[in-house]
C-alpha cells in the first residue's frame, strides 16, 4: 500500500460506501473506512488522508468535524468532496466556509468520481511541488545573505552544511575548505545519517588521497561521480553509498574545497536542484576566497527584501555592456566581442561589439554572421572545456578559425587576444573575445586573473537575479493555480472543469495554441472538449 494515495470514505449508506471503495482500491486507491462519523477526524489526524470523500448527512456536528479538520496543519491541503442529494445543495458561500472543495451525486458515476478524484489530488500535488519550490527558494535566499555576512570560514561551511542537510537531504556528506599555503583544512566536516559526524572526520579526512586527487586535479566537475577509482575508495573508508554527487571549489583555477553528496539509493537529482547546488558552491567560494584574502563584505542595514530588490533591477544587456567596458580598460585592449551561444543548434551569434572610446558599433553586415561551431574547431572545443580564459596569439596557424571570425566581422586583423567562458550556473551563456592589434601587446597573469573574478562576479549576479525572477514567476503561478483551485471546487460539470483548466493552462504557461480532449469512458472514443488559438478553416 506503501506510495498509493489516500483516500478516507464515510457514507450514509454502507452499501454504496463499500462499491465505492471496492472500485477506488481496484483503481490504485488505498481506501480508509471509519467506523463511524465521530472517528473521521481522529482517523485524518493520525492516517492523513490526502482526499476525503464525504457521504454522511452535514449536520452541525458534521460541520464541525470538517471545520476540525481544516484547522489541522495538514488539513489545509486534504481535498473533500461532499456526496449529497441535489435538494440538500447548500449556497455556494455556505460551501466556502465549511472548507468544502467540490460535491458529487450521493450516489455518484464511479468513473465521474475517478476523474473528480484526479483532478483534486493533481492539483494537491502541483501546489504541493510549489510550496516546495518557494520554500527551497526561501532558504538559498536565506543562506547567501548569511554567507555574505560571514567572516568565519567554519561559519560559513557550517551555514552550507546545514542548508545541504535540510533541503537536499543526503545520506553522507563531505565538505572541506582546504588552504594550499598552510597545507591544512579551513573547514573540514564529514556527516552522515548513520554514524557520528566527528568519528567520520578523523577517520576519512586524514587520508592524503583528498589532496592528491581532488585538490590537485585540473578538470575535476562539478556533476554525477562516475570514476571508478573514487567510488573504490569510499567503498574503502567506509561510505558506501550508490550514488555520488561531486562540487568542486575552485577559484582562478585553482580547487581549494570540495562539497561530496552520497545517497544509498539510485538518486537522479533534477536541473533545478543541480542549479541550486552549483548556485550554493559559487556563492560559497567566492566568499571564502575574499575571506582567505581578507576581504569584508559591505556593510549591510537592509534585510534580505533589499537584496532581492536590487537583483530585480539587474538586466543582463547592461551587465553585459558594463562587462565588455570593463575589459578593455583592464586589458587595454582594441575591441571586446560578446557571442552569445545556442545550444541546441550550437551556432554562436555575435551581440555586442566594443571599442575603448565607449561606444557600441554597429556590424558591417545589417544581419551579424552566424558561427557553426562544427567549422571553428578552437571555439567549440574551448566551449567544451572548463577552462575559464584562454590567450591566443593569431599568428599561429592552428587558431587561424578564430582569426578569421574577427576579421570577417571588423574588417580588420588582430595579433593578440583572449577568449573568455561565460556561463550561468550550468548554462553555457557564450563567450568574449578581447584582442589587439599591437603586436608586442602582452597580458600579464595578474591582469587575467583580475578579468577572471570581474566576469565572475558578474555572472554570479546574473545568476542571483534569475534564482529571484523564477521565484516572482512561481508565486504568479501559484496564484493562478489556487485561484484555479477556487474555480474548480464549486462545480459539478466535467465539461465546465476541462474548460476552466484549459483557459487556465493557456494564461498560467502563456501557450498560444491550447486542445484539450477527453476519452469517452462508455465508448472508449477521444472526443474534443475545447481549443484555443485556432480558428476552424
């Protein structure tokens, strides 16, 4: 019965209570009878039903017990749909206060009933998944304003734990700030479900194989652990887990602290969880590298509404602008091209185009060239790479692609350059090309690095924003979704339902084009019930 919804029955009349519960338990249902009226609530306190299909007569005791029920905590999301005789309807208004979320013939068509059922429990669930996507959202909020206000690093890796444990919930996880220089853990934490936290650290993180491997590893990822002679060695010390889930930290290139999540089970973590994580490790390094430099934060008088309201402001043509200025003023550079990439057709497309007086120009051609990545081997293959920046000298015939990339846009040729990896979280945002066309010109190491933490931090702000816009985006749908909610529950038509939920998918997804149609349970056939966007020919 383990992973089958809940469905807790109370009838007037046993007889029908039993032919509806034989036919929900026959249809996937895990059905809970009660003995009687006065044990619903007791039942919905300790079973949790997540639909309760109400028959018995509303007397005021019966009120009572519903307006009980959703005064629990849990209540509040336990669909109830009342069974009664069309001369007992009650006003719409009287519905609404009881908690009463539909109603249903006493003795209903079983399969109307199924669907009304499904409609009710898929609605549960999708506000269920938002809630949990808000409060997801809420706590990586909370945590990067802890973080940027943390001076500590064992603060800070603690902060990052703890968010760790409480949302992604792994059965172990490894965690250490290693400084390079001292040859010694900053932060160092190994916790699992099953056994004692401090135990784990001295047994594991002694081991010199963290630092010989991990530490000094040059392409390490951040993704799905699927080198064998990793797994071995957890399997080795102890951490026997199936799956593994690696974060490097790196900064300028160099990895100084890992986040390792381990799960018992076969896990498939989903994008938007691998985008929080790699959203929480880059906040996390960032911090720590000032930290260890021994930077402070600005000073902050404002709550966390405050924060949210700048990254609102944030506009990526204008970060991205800002961004192309900077660089040619840290590199002294001649132009600066930002390409954007799409991925799916893998072609990058140039957008802004800079020289050092300010201005944007305008490209040669009015349509700007497309760039297959399949003809420019060095791009594609620097795209694929984790490598942050890379010099080119364009007098090598080996990167003769990329020379002819400028030239076929500017007009002009270069001799010096840099290319520069621009993503977002996990998305491959594109890349910059600065270069110049003196000859001599040579960019220092310091220079790079410097242009490395700008395009960083401006990346990280673009993320930040678009971790804030998605959680705007969510609670508008939510909305939508309850205000659905309320639509739905007052109705008995099947056909006034699949339209309401038809017009709501088209205004909630903003789809232009919406068909809804329905399979006919007596004839087996699919009959159209609505469409939206098109006209008849």
């Amino acid at each position: 019965m383990s992973g089958r919804k809940k469905i807790l029955i109370v009838h007037r009349n046993n007889i029908i209570q039993e032919r509806i519960g034989r036919y929900l338990k026959e249809v996937g249902y895990s059905v809970i009878i009660p003995p009687n009226t006065d044990d619903v609530f007791s039942l919905t306190e300790s079973m949790k039903p997540d639909l309760i299909l109400w028959g018995a007569a509303l007397t005021a005791s019966a009120k009572n017990i519903i307006k009980k029920i959703r005064s629990l905590k849990a209540g509040r999301l336990i669909s109830i749909i009342v069974m009664i005789p069309d001369v007992e309807l009650f006003e719409r208004l009287e519905i609404k206060k009881l908690g009463i979320d539909d109603t249903i013939e006493l003795t209903p068509n079983l399969s109307e009933l199924k669907i009304k059922i499904q409609i009710h429990l898929e609605l549960r669930d999708r506000i269920l998944s938002y809630e949990r996507k808000m409060w997801d959202l809420q706590k990586i909020v909370e945590l990067q304003y802890s973080i940027l206000n943390t001076n500590d690093v064992y603060q800070l890796g603690e902060a990052v734990n703890n968010f760790i444990q409480l949302v992604v919930e792994p059965d172990f996880l490894i965690h250490f700030i290693y400084d390079n220089k001292k040859k010694d853990y900053e932060f160092s934490a190994v916790l699992s479900k099953y056994r004692l936290g401090t135990k784990l650290k001295n047994e594991i993180l002694n081991v010199p194989f963290w630092q010989q491997y991990f530490i000094t590893h040059p392409n390490l990822k951040a993704e799905i652990v699927n080198d064998k002679y990793i797994l071995d060695f957890l399997s080795t010390i102890g951490v026997h887990g199936k799956t593994f889930f690696q974060f490097p930290l790196r900064f300028n290139s160099q990895l100084f602290g890992l986040i390792l999540l381990g799960f018992n089970n076969e896990v498939s973590l989903s994008k938007d969880r691998l985008n929080e994580l790699l959203f929480v490790s880059n906040v996390e390094k960032r911090r720590v590298s000032e930290v260890l430099k021994g930077e402070t934060p600005l000073e902050r008088h404002d709550d966390t509404s405050g924060i949210r309201y700048l990254f609102k402001r944030m506009n990526e043509d204008k970060v991205a602008r800002h961004l192309n200025q900077q660089l040619l003023e840290q590199l002294n550079a001649d132009i600066s091209i930002f390409f954007n990439f799409h991925e799916g057709f893998r072609f990058l497309y140039p957008q802004y185009f800079f020289q050092p007086n300010g201005n944007e120009l305008s490209f040669q051609q009015e349509k700007p060239p497309i760039i297959l990545l399949k003809d420019y081997p060095t791009i594609e293959k620097f795209l694929e790479s984790d490598v942050s920046s890379f010099v080119l000298n364009f007098d090598q015939p080996e990167i003769a692609d990329v020379k002819n990339i400028l030239k076929t846009i500017t007009g002009k040729e270069y001799h010096q350059g840099i290319l520069y990896n621009l993503r977002i979280g996990s998305e491959k945002k594109g890349l910059m090309i600065v270069a110049s066309e003196k000859a001599e010109q040579q960019f220092t190491p310091d220079q790079i690095m410097e242009t490395e933490e700008l395009i960083s931090n401006a990346t990280a702000v673009l993320e930040e924003s678009r971790v804030v816009k998605q959680a705007q985006k969510t609670l508008k749908q939510l909305d939508r979704i309850f205000e659905l909610g309320k639509e739905l529950t007052l109705e008995s038509d099947i056909n006034e339902l699949l339209n309401k939920i038809a017009t709501a998918i088209r205004r909630t997804l903003g789809w232009n084009i919406v068909i809804l149609d329905q399979i006919n349970p007596y004839s087996n056939q699919i009959e159209n019930v609505c469409y939206y966007g098109i006209t008849q020919a």
